[in-house]
C-alpha cells in the first residue's frame, strides 16, 4: 500500500475494517493509561486520508490520535468520513518522534 494512492471504495473499506478494529476489546494497549503505553513505531500514509491524524497538547505532551469512520457517516447523516468527535479508541499515545520523509 505504500506509496500508492488508493480509490473511494478502498479507503472506506479500509476505514471501517479499523474502525472495527478500534472497538474490539481484545486491544490491551487500550486498557494501558496512556503515559505508560510501549513506544512503537505508527505509520500513516497522510497522501490518503490527512485529515486523520491529530495531536492534542497537554502539560508540553503530544498525544497522537488518529479518527476512526465516523458514526455519523456510517449512518448517512455525514457526507465526511470523518467528524470532529474524538473517543478514546482514537488515542494511541505520547508522540515522541515524527518522520514524513517516507
């Protein structure tokens, strides 16, 4: 998938197989508080779908998030993928480095 761009139809079916995903409780890291979550490497490629990454700043933290399907979308009340709504499945932990050459 890297570096290819990909159509409507495979964006929304990727979108809700994670969206899926981030509701499952069988994802320990969920259960972790945030501060102590394992650091692992998270990619992204933003060419697809930019607006699904955020942070959020708290005491000089960068918390990284990334937005599921919205609900709203999934019932046809939302023209957007995604909303402004943020849940806690969305957060994924303490950003501490970022690469966007690749």
């Amino acid at each position: 998938m890297k570096n290819k761009l990909l159509t409507q139809e495979q964006i929304i079916n990727r979108e809700i197989e994670l969206y899926k995903q981030s509701l499952e409780d069988t994802n320990v890291d969920d259960k972790i508080p945030i501060y102590d979550r394992k650091c692992i490497e998270f990619v992204e490629y933003d060419f697809n779908m930019s607006q699904t990454i955020f942070y959020i700043t708290n005491n000089n933290t960068l918390i990284l998030g990334r937005k599921t399907i919205s609900q709203l979308y999934l019932n046809n009340q939302l023209k957007s993928i995604n909303c402004s709504n943020i849940t806690q499945n969305m957060l994924l932990g303490i950003l501490k480095d970022c690469n966007y050459k690749d």
